[in-house]
C-alpha cells in the first residue's frame, strides 16, 4: 500500500508503458463489428424490459420462483462489491440511451442563458466555452481531483469552473465504440444516474465514506500507516462496516493481490496493491501502524496483511493471469464459500484509474461477472455492484444535493463535505436484469444502507442529513420478478481480453469553431420506481410584494433542493432540505427588485420548476393580473393539474407548451373570477415538463418538471 501516487495530486504523468501485446490487422472498429458491442447492434440488446411483453414474462416469472423463494430481499444470499477508479458518470455514459446524460433538457442553466454544459473557458476565443468532447483513445488524464479542485468547480453551487479547475481535459468523454464492454453491462443490467461520490474529495476520503459512512475530517489521501483516530495509535475511534457485520455473525471478506503496490518502476507496479483498500488506515485492522499489516481475524479477511514479493508479470498477462489476480475470490465461488458480503479491490493496472485504461478494467470486472456466471447456484443469488471511487475531475452535469448551512456534520471550514460529483453505479443480478434506469439520489453511503436494509445490521456513522436524502439502492430491485438467464449482451473474457490490446494514443481538444454538443443514443430506457415526490410552487403576496415557494416533498426519502436566482439577484444558489412532513421555504422580496422576480428550484431525476413575472400591487387591478397554480392530480392518475387564473379585469390569453415528455400546445383564455384546469399528461414512468406564458407585458412565466411517483 502506498500513497505516493502522483496521480492523486493532480499529476498528469502517463503510467502507459511500450511492449503490450498486439493483435495484428485488428482494430477497435472491427473488433466491435465483430462482437456486435458497436453502437449499431445495442439498438436492440437489452432495452425490452418495459415492454408489454416483457412484463408479462416478468409476471410469469414470478410463479416459477424456485421452492422456498419469497420474492424480497430474504431471496439475496451473497453481496459482492466492486469500486473502481475515477470516473465521472457523464464521461463513461453521457452517451448511453435514456439516461440523465447529455441531451437533459432539465439541466442547469445560468444567468446568461447558457447551460451546465457551455463550461466558460478563456482559452476559446470562437464562444468563450468548452463543450464536451469525445475521446478517442483510453490514456487521457488524470486530473486535479483534490478537496480544492472539486471546490473550485463546484465555485458556492454553481458548477461553472470546471475548466480553470480541471483543465480542458474535463470534458472529455467516452461513447459506446471507445467502452464497449461498459455499455454492454448497462444495457444487460440496472445503471443508476443518480449516484454521487460521498466526498469532494479524492480517492481515500471516498473510500473510506465507503467502507465506514464517513471520512472521519480526511479532506485528502492520508499517508500510510500514519492516520491515528483516536488520542493514540491503539484507539480507534471510528467503527468501520465490516466490524458491525463481524459482530453479527455476517460473513465477510476483501479480495485484493497482495503484491507490492503501485511504487517503483515498470512493469512491477502493475499488478500491485494501489492502496485502495481503507482498512489498512484503521488501527483494528493494522495494529502496527506498518507494512506488515496485522495477523488477527479482521486483518486476515479486511486484507490488511503483509505483502508478498513482488512480481514482474505487467502488462505482458494473460487470462490465467488475470484470474490469478482474483483467484481467492475465483475459489470462493466455484467451492460454494463465497460470503455474504465481498468488497474486491482491483490491482493498479486495472482499477480504470488514469492513465490505466478502461478496457484493462473491464477485463478485470468481466473476470468477477464470469466467475459468478460460472456458477448458477452463485449466481442465482448474488448481487454485484460495480461502481467508482471519484470522478479524478472529469466533468458531469448533475446537481447533487447539498445540506444547507446549519447541517454542521456536514461541513468543514465552512465547505460542504459532499455529496459530490456523479459517478457510474451498476448493479448486476437476476433482480436487475433488462436494462433499467435507477434516477433516485444515492452516495456511496448508500450502499452501507443497502446492507443494511439486507442484514439488518445499521451503520453508525452516516449523519442524519445524509441518510434523509439519499437512497438505499433497493429501489434498483424487482425481487419478486428474477430472471436467472445469463445475458447474451455481455462479451466472453477472450473478447474483452482482446480489447485491450487495441488501446493507446491521446485526444486533442477541439479546435477553434469546431466545437458541437454530443448526442445521446436514441431510443428509451425503462425506469426504476422513484422513491422522491418533489414538488414546488409559489405565492405571491400582492400587498408585501412577497414572492414564497413553498417546497414539499411527500415521498419517504428526502430532497435536497436548490433554488437558483435567474435574475436580479446574485446568481449564487440556496441549498433547502424537505423532508416526509417537513416542507421547505424560499423567500423573494420583490421590493429589492423593483416587484421584478425570477427564479428556479432544481431537485432530483429532471426535478425544475422556474417562475418569473412581476407582482402586480393590491390595489392595481384594472389590467392583467395573471396566476397561476399547480398540484399533482387527486385522482390517482399521473397527471399535472395546472390552474389559469386571473384577478384583473383584463382578458390573459396563456400558453401552454411541452418542452420535454408528452403534452400538446394550447392556448387558453382567461377572464376575471373564471379560472380553468388543465390536467397535463405525462410519459409512462410519470415524467412532464411544461412551460406556461401569458401575453402580459412582465415576462410572466412558469414551468413545472419532473416526475410523479
């Protein structure tokens, strides 16, 4: 374990290295043509699950459950983790059909007009902003990921300076054809796109919030073997998972190569322990504070042991190789032992961190997935989930929560802790099968509430706030509906160990004029059930000129809001909490703006209401005085009920227009003392998006996004 690792400071050296194997006359174009992963043939791969059809096979499914199943979470014998290396979710699946990625019409959009994705950059003298670009090779980064670059970015909550933060390099992304194998897993699977690293922070603080439910104030890598919780080396303070498992009786183990890590020089790096595994910090694991790791039960399975020799394989490995890497975990499966819980950390080479590339890491994740395939009594009851430490400063373009000022656990000097930027979450079992979409909001605590919600065995060290806001990933299950078939989709190990020979190069950014923003694949993506009901409007106090959003929340998991001036005021944004019971408030004085008000509330999964207008005074009622209202129907159905008022003498003529999801465009007159209801309609996982104007002279305006559960 070492924490030398220049990568972690922002350093932009290459770890690739000359000599890999090459497959001759094979490139990446025809290798996809040939293993159908281009982006053509996934057109059809996967994406049946919310057909009419395939809900019917579900259905079916569910009487042919095996004896004894009960079709919940008791079904589920055996968790396996698996967290990679630095990257963003909008930088590996900005891409990916019907996902919050890049073509999100609910995204940020500033002052100025421009949105999350026009980040401002000096350097371009054609539109003074980055887009984002694709990469087409696998060895770009890695960048400025520390506390105070990820602080810089995120600049008080507006996300605008990535690029003096990052560099251009930030925006750089990858599509099907460059990760294949990755998109495959998608497309088979359940991917989540509301998933955040816990901390803004690097890889350890991360790592650790994942293993434990927080960084105990580690903004930053801590140096081996130094890190001391408590008033001396031999009081831990901090109580990690696996010891709340242990005591229960809840079988656990690490899996990790135990070769001398990432330090010195090619090819012996490779291989080698990337110290990634946060255990080796805690002093109940590593007694000696040293290398030599520990000798009792929780250092033999957290992996906190000595290292072995090490080994001088690199980047000239096979198959057999790659298992070896792997081999307990291997054993463990094919032998019926694997245990309840299993955490695997992958060795330098391939963790996907920059400059190692994604197609090593998928090699390595493959390895863990065939392995569980390998074995239907396994396999038919595992879970494994596959997800990243950090975003290593690539860009994404999602809000996550933030807890309001007076949440002190969830600040240090004066900095918001987290959660931070999106990062990829897969999750693969029978349960999750058919290429589902998961756009509930969760941070890598989350998945401490996951095994919580499984074994009943509670984390201690998740604050309040962050439990309230985020989700525990069961969401992303359909326990009384498995399929047990082993995805065609998903390519063999020869496939994707032939990937990565065919990698190496460098991107250039783009040049002056020829920048354009990306597309998403076409097509749906079938939706996992929310666990949020975020909803908010406004009313406006004509004698105060008080102008109040009331923000609400219904559902059991609480939503982080944050409401944005548009206009008038500084741009800089108000984090509000609303709980089950609890709403929230925000409060425009219109005296401070001439009775002038503009502004948005963003929350989770496209959540976007936007009001602007003037208020009218009390005693002014001559002319147009235009309202409007709005409620999720009482009926039952997933409809918006949009209530048309007026409360002055004046005709309003309004406009109704859909700017994402269903809806048809209509314009309504509205008379004094004569309002009317329009129901809005939404898609089929309950999704609208609905801009309301009036042919007033104050810039009237609304709209209400979102999705009703």
């Amino acid at each position: 374990m070492t924490n030398s690792r220049e990568h972690e400071h922002g350093g932009s050296g290459s770890v690739w290295q000359p000599g890999r194997l090459v497959i001759p006359g094979v490139t990446r174009r025809r290798f996809l043509q040939a293993t159908g992963l281009g982006a053509a043939a996934a057109a059809t791969v996967g994406l049946s699950g919310g057909s009419a059809a395939a809900a019917a096979s579900r259905s079916a499914a569910a009487s042919r459950l095996p004896a004894g199943w009960t079709g919940t979470i008791a079904d589920l014998k055996h968790v396996v983790i698996l967290m990679q290396e630095n990257r963003s979710f909008d930088h590996y699946f900005g891409t990916l059909r019907g996902v919050r990625g890049f073509g999100d019409k609910q995204a940020l959009t500033w002052q100025n007009g421009n949105t999350i994705f026009q980040q401002p950059d000096t350097a371009r003298t054609d539109l003074g902003y980055l887009l984002p670009y694709n990469l087409t090779d696998q060895v770009d980064g890695d960048l400025d990921h520390s506390w105070d670059g990820d602080h810089d970015a995120w600049n008080g909550g507006l996300w605008n300076n990535w690029v003096p933060a990052k560099t251009e390099e930030t925006m750089g992304y990858f599509t099907r054809d460059e990760i294949p194998f990755q998109y495959a897993v998608a497309d088979a699977f359940t991917i989540c796109d509301g998933y955040h690293q816990a901390i803004m922070a690097p890889t350890s603080p991360n790592r650790m919030y994942f293993w434990t439910g927080t960084s105990s104030g580690y903004t930053y890598n801590p140096d081996d073997y130094t890190v001391d919780f408590g008033p001396d080396a031999g009081t831990p303070e901090v109580t990690t998972y696996p010891e709340l498992l242990q005591a229960a009786g809840i079988s656990w183990q690490v899996y990790t190569n135990d070769t001398v890590g990432d330090s010195g020089t090619f090819p012996y790096y490779f291989d080698g322990d990337y110290g990634d595994n946060p255990l080796w910090f805690y002093q109940q694991y590593n007694s000696t504070n040293s290398r030599e790791g520990g000798t009792s039960e929780l250092a033999i399975r957290g992996a906190v042991t000595p290292w072995q020799p090490v080994t001088a394989v690199g980047l000239n490995i096979d198959q057999t190789h790659a298992a070896y890497v792997l081999s307990s975990f291997i054993n463990a499966v094919n032998s019926n032992t694997l245990p309840q819980v299993s955490w695997i950390v992958a060795p330098a080479g391939y963790c996907e961190h920059p400059s190692y590339t994604p197609d090593f890491g998928a090699h390595y994740v493959n390895t863990v997935l065939q392995t569980l395939f390998s074995n239907p009594e396994v396999w038919n009851s595992t879970a494994l989930f596959i997800t990243y430490d950090e975003h290593d400063g690539f860009f994404d373009h999602q809000l996550p929560p933030t807890p309001p000022a007076s949440v002190t656990d969830e600040y240090i000097s004066g900095w918001p802790i987290g959660p931070g930027t999106r990062v990829p979450m897969l999750i693969c079992s029978p349960w999750t099968r058919g290429g589902y979409v998961d756009s509930n909001v969760y941070c890598h605590t989350s998945m401490l509430q996951f095994l919580a919600a499984w074994t009943g065995v509670q984390p201690v060290n998740i604050t309040p706030w962050r439990a309230s806001v985020t989700g525990d990933l069961t969401a992303a299950f359909d326990f009384q509906h498995p399929d047990f078939s082993i995805p065609a989709s998903i390519p063999t190990l020869d496939q994707t160990w032939a990937l990565t020979q065919l990698t190496g190069g460098s991107t250039a950014t783009p040049a002056e004029g020829d920048q354009h923003m990306p597309t998403q694949e076409p097509g749906a993506r079938p939706h996992r059930p929310t666990v949020h009901q975020p909803f908010a409007d406004i009313t406006v106090d004509r004698s105060t000129s008080q102008v109040t959003a009331n923000l609400t929340n219904t559902s059991k998991v609480g939503v982080g809001f944050a409401v944005y001036p548009d206009n008038y005021l500084s741009p800089t944004p108000t984090p509000i909490t609303a709980l089950q019971g609890s709403p929230g408030s925000y409060v425009w004085d219109a005296t401070l703006t001439a009775g002038n008000y503009a502004f948005s509330v963003y929350g989770p999964d496209g959540f976007l209401t936007s009001f602007a207008g003037a208020v009218v005074p009390a005693n002014q009622n001559s002319d147009q005085v235009p309202v409007v209202s709005a409620a999720l129907a009482s009926t039952g159905a997933k409809n918006l009920d949009l209530t048309l008022a007026n409360e002055g003498q004046q005709a309003i003529v309004y406009t109704l227009a859909p700017n994402d999801y269903e809806g048809t465009s209509q314009t309504v007159t509205v008379k004094l003392g004569r309002p009317r209801t329009i129901s809005w309609p939404t898609d089929t996982y309950g999704y609208y998006d609905v801009v309301i104007t009036a042919d007033t002279a104050d810039g009237f305006r609304r709209r209400y996004a979102g999705r009703i559960a």
